[in-house]
C-alpha cells in the first residue's frame, strides 16, 4: 500500500512538472522580445539579431527548442545562462544556498522570539501582557511583506542607520559583513510568522497549565520555572513543532517579495532577474 502510494505520488510530481515546464515555456514563446533583442537591444541589425538567434538555438521551431531542452535537462544539463554564460545548474544551487540560509536564519530568529513571547502571554491570561501581545500578532499578521520590508528599512538602515539597507555578501568573503547584511531580511521574514506561532504556543501552554500533571506539580511546591521548562514547555512545544515544520515551506515562498526588496541573490529573485533578461535556459 505504501509503495504504491509513494509510485503515485512519484508519477504525479513528473507529470506535474512536466506539464508547468510545458506552460512557463509556452509563455516565454509569448513574450514581446526575445534573448537576442534583450543582448543586442532595439538597435541591433536583422543579421546581428539572426547571429545570436543562430547561436542560441532560437531560430528552431518551438516543439525543437523544448524538446532539446528537455532531453538535456533528463541528463542534468540545464544548459547555460544567456546572461553571464555560466552553468544554469551551479547558479540555481548556489541562489537556493542563499534562499536556505536567508530560511534558517528567519527561522531561528522567529523561534528565539515566538516562543518566549507565547509563554509570557500564556503566564499573563487575560492580563495586560496578553492582550499586547495578541495585539502584535494581529497587526503582524495584517501587514505584507512588502510593507514590513519597508518600515524595517526605514527604522534600521534610514532612522537609525545601524544596518546595510540591501545586498548580499557571503559569509565565505566576510563573515561579519554577511551576518550584518542578513539581519534586516531575517527580521521581516521572522516577523512573518511570529505571530501565528506565538499564538499557536500560547494556546498550547495554556492548556498544558491547565492539566492535571501541572496542577499537582504546584501543590508539590515546585519552583515556576521548573514548572513552566520542565513540565509545562515540554509538551506544550510538541504540536508548535509540527506547525513549524509544515511553515518551512511558506518560508521558501515567503522570501520571494523579500529577496527582491533586499537585493538578494537567491532562489526567488533568480528568476525575476531571469525574466526581465528573457534568460530562457534559467526561466
């Protein structure tokens, strides 16, 4: 049962990227200007133009050009960028390095914040603390990406100027200048969902204060703290994991307004950058 399940699913991933290869190659062939326009510009001469095409493989017919692309692309060859002329395949792994380690950063940062502010909102019930923090969450959860991204540059990078506003430098160059120039992206990214997992482990906590097992660990005299760490977090943090782990993917997809507006190089801007050059291998 299992084996033929995952065989299903298998097959079902390949039509499905088959068939949106298909279609994003079919609207490429729609776009008003192709790759030899985009290299040579509106000036270019007709046999300028008929060169590049000739060298790029754009004067075969469509179903060629797919075809070709597809069988090299079978074989691990996404062929080789109109843009700079480097391996299509190396670019996208090292963006998609780029775009992981933007995630994980986010993901730690929202962690490190998340989870302290839903156990103090679940302490404080009802309580001023709560009703802030519920607050936050909602005005957190209401704002895009794009307007977070925009006031967290205006406070750090405009008012407060403590931070690079955009760009990119790997840790590999300068360690220092690559943590400082991944703080502001992680901040809008963790913002992100801060708030839904804030309220996700209030709600936990505070049904886990309210059990049996917690209640006798007060009559016992034991301190709050070990109360809250020992017995009440455990368990409270279990289905916070869950949820956390199906928000990973929302992460990749989050970080696409992000990396644009941050200048980032990776996975998501990679193939806006892509489209404006009508760079038809990495499309």
């Amino acid at each position: 049962m299992t084996a033929s399940y995952l065989l299903k699913r298998l097959l079902l991933m390949i039509y499905t990227l088959l068939v949106v290869s298909l279609l994003v190659f079919g609207i490429t062939q729609l776009l008003p200007a192709d790759a030899a326009v985009t290299l040579l510009g509106q000036n270019a001469t007709p046999d300028a133009l008929a060169a590049v095409r000739a060298r790029l493989g754009l004067d075969a017919p469509a179903w060629l050009q797919y075809w070709h692309w597809l069988t090299q692309a079978l074989q691990g060859n996404f062929g080789v960028s109109m843009r700079n002329g480097l391996a299509v395949g190396p670019t996208l792994l090292t963006a998609l390095s780029r775009s992981l380690l933007l995630a994980l950063c986010a993901l730690l940062l929202m962690l490190v914040i998340a989870i302290p502010l839903g156990i103090w909102a679940a302490v404080r019930r009802g309580k001023t603390a709560d009703v802030l923090v519920s607050m936050i969450s909602y005005m957190s959860i209401s704002f895009p990406e794009f307007v977070t991204a925009t006031l967290v540059l205006l406070l750090f990078a405009d008012v407060w100027q403590i931070l690079p506003a955009t760009g990119y430098v790997p840790l590999s160059e300068n360690f220092i200048s690559g943590i400082q120039h991944l703080i502001l992206p992680s901040i809008t990214v963790a913002l992100i969902l801060v708030a839904h997992v804030s309220r996700m482990v209030r709600s936990e906590m505070v049904d886990v204060l309210h059990t049996d097992y917690v209640r006798a660990a007060w009559l016992k005299g034991l301190s709050r703290r070990r109360i809250l760490w020992r017995h009440a977090l455990r368990n409270g943090l279990l289905p916070t994991i869950t949820i956390v782990a199906l928000d990973v993917g929302y992460l990749l997809g989050g970080i696409v307004v992000v990396e644009e507006i941050f200048a980032i190089p990776g996975i998501g801007r990679e193939p806006i950058v892509a489209v404006q050059a009508r760079d038809l291998p990495t499309i």
